[in-house]
C-alpha cells in the first residue's frame, strides 16, 4: 500500500462500454472503466489525495486495463487482488431523448470479496474509509469486508463515510436498509439522496426528520442531495447548512455527480474544511464535473476548482 495514502474505497472497478445513439443502431463500443466507488476515488486523486482502492479484478482479458487505468489515476492498486472470474460490465448509450444503461454483474470478481481481503495495517494508517450499499449488495462476503472494515477503522479512530446509493436495478428497499443498519454505529458520514435513499429506504421526506434519526444513530455528518431544492444540506452539531448545486444552468450530463460530489467532500474534509465548507468545495466538483460528457473523464482536476470557488 502507499504509505502516504490517507483514504481506502471499497468497492468494485466495472468495464464501461459507452455508445452515442441507441444500442440498435451503435456499431461502435467504446471501452472505459467506471463504478459509483471508483468514480468517488478518481475524484479524490484528481483534487490531489491520496487514494487505494480495495477489490478483486477478474483475470480476464480486461485486468490488465483497469489496473493501468487506476494506476494512471495515482490511485494505489496494492491492495487489489485478483481471481478467476469475470470483471461486471455496464454498457452505457445516450441520444437527445434518452439514455439506456446495461448491468452484467452477477457472480463478478468482486462479488468474491471476503474478510480475508481486509488489511489491518492499512486501515489503521488512515484518515478515512469509504464504501457503498452497492458493494455490499455484491454477496455475503464482501458485505462482511464492508463491516468488519468500518468497525477496525473505529477502534482505532479513522473516520467512516458511506453512501447506500441505493438503485433499483440491482438491489432491493430491505436489503439495502439491512445493509445501513449493520454498519450504522461504525459510521461517521453518510451521503444521503433525499429522492433514492431517505424517501425509498426509511420513508422520510422531511429532511429534520432524517437529520435528527441519524445523529440520534450516533452518525456525526450528514449530508441530504435534495433536487427538489436544487441542493445539498449538511448537518453537524446539531446544525443544518444548505448550498445550491453549482451553475447547473451549465450541466450537460449528470451522470454519476453524486459520487463525484462524495470524492470532493471527503478530499475537503480530510484536508482541514469543516463540512459546511466542505460541502461548499465538492458542489463546485460535482458542478464542473456535469458540465462535460462522460462520469469518470469529466471529472475536474484541483486547479479547475480552485479557480471556481467563491470567494
């Protein structure tokens, strides 16, 4: 592992294979590499941090890709194994009218994730740790990587962050609540979309309400993206603060914003801001980031953002 890395993300590196127009009429497929964490990641390591990302890649003719790709990024890939099964893959078209996405993730290479997967030593050394209800949702032993992981993390006093990123194209209300609530009081941050998770997971649109539940939990950050304000809510000490998203008379694809707007609150807050500030910083990331095409190549370097920030 780098020794100077000071966040891990766990979760599950995916083959993009992107189209522009429908996939009935496409004769070429473009290859990247994308997932909600991964995404989250890139940003981290595009503002500056230092990142490793733990999860098994499939020995299939696209490993030696996605580790490249990662290690392009300057994100560590010291803690990522390998085994014999394939890599998931999403194929992704977009026309004027619409947008299709394809899931290909049963019985993946991550799926295969287990505690024996967890390096103690790493995680004690560092500042954060960050997953997702997505990776849990792969099987039972990478859901357990994922609590085992968190509870190491607090016993020796390294902040959580999770987001349950909840998506009904793969993973069910029940499981996906399941999942929160076995890691609820090793959990420091949690990101939270007031539409997908708040609303479908617990039932509550009131954002007071989900505030006051989850500090009640023991949960310290909290964070709402609210489209029905046009913005995000940050709560902390008992304290509620809002920021609008950033220039989204801009946005031209928003693809994944919401995972790139967690990688530049974690990238803030590990680096000194307070989370109102932080959450000021990562709209202007998340804002940057949908005014070009593409989830994880429109993601802004730290130079474009500091240019953008209000003063």
């Amino acid at each position: 592992m780098d020794s100077k890395a000071d966040i891990a993300v766990i979760g599950e590196c995916l083959i993009e294979l992107s189209a522009n127009g429908t996939l009935a009429d496409t004769s070429t497929l473009n290859k990247y590499f994308g997932g909600d964490t991964v995404t989250t990641a890139v940003t981290i390591a595009r503002l500056g941090g230092h990142v490793s990302y733990i999860t098994k890649v499939g020995n299939d003719g696209f490993s030696e890709f996605i580790l490249s790709s990662l290690q392009k990024e300057n994100i560590d890939t010291s803690l990522i194994k390998t085994n014999d099964e394939q890599n998931g893959m999403y194929i992704v078209s977009k026309t004027q009218d619409k947008k299709e996405v394809l899931y290909y993730k049963r019985k993946t290479a991550a799926s295969k994730l287990s505690i024996e997967d967890l390096n103690e030593d790493c995680i004690k050394n560092l500042k954060l740790v960050y997953s997702t209800g997505v990776i849990q949702s792969l099987g039972a032993g990478a859901r357990e990587l994922v609590r085992e992981a968190f509870k190491l993390a607090k016993q020796n006093d390294v902040m959580t962050a999770y987001d349950p990123n909840y998506t009904s194209c793969f993973m069910n209300s029940t499981d996906t609540k399941e999942c929160f609530e076995e890691i609820i009081d090793y959990t420091d941050i949690i990101f939270l979309s007031l539409k997908n998770d708040a609303s479908k997971l617990y039932d509550v649109s009131s954002i007071d309400k989900v505030m006051t539940y989850l500090w009640d939990k023991g949960v310290k950050i909290v964070v709402i993206k609210s489209h029905i304000d046009n913005g995000y809510y940050t709560g902390y000490n008992g304290d509620i603060d809002f920021t609008e998203f950033y220039n989204t008379s801009k946005a031209i694809d928003t693809t994944a914003s919401g995972d790139v707007f967690n990688g530049g609150f974690l990238y803030a807050l590990t680096n000194g801001y307070s989370p109102k500030d932080a959450m000021k910083y990562a709209s202007v990331v998340s804002g940057l980031q949908t005014q070009n095409y593409g989830a994880i190549q429109a993601i802004p370097y730290k130079s474009a953002v500091m240019e953008n920030i209000p003063v």
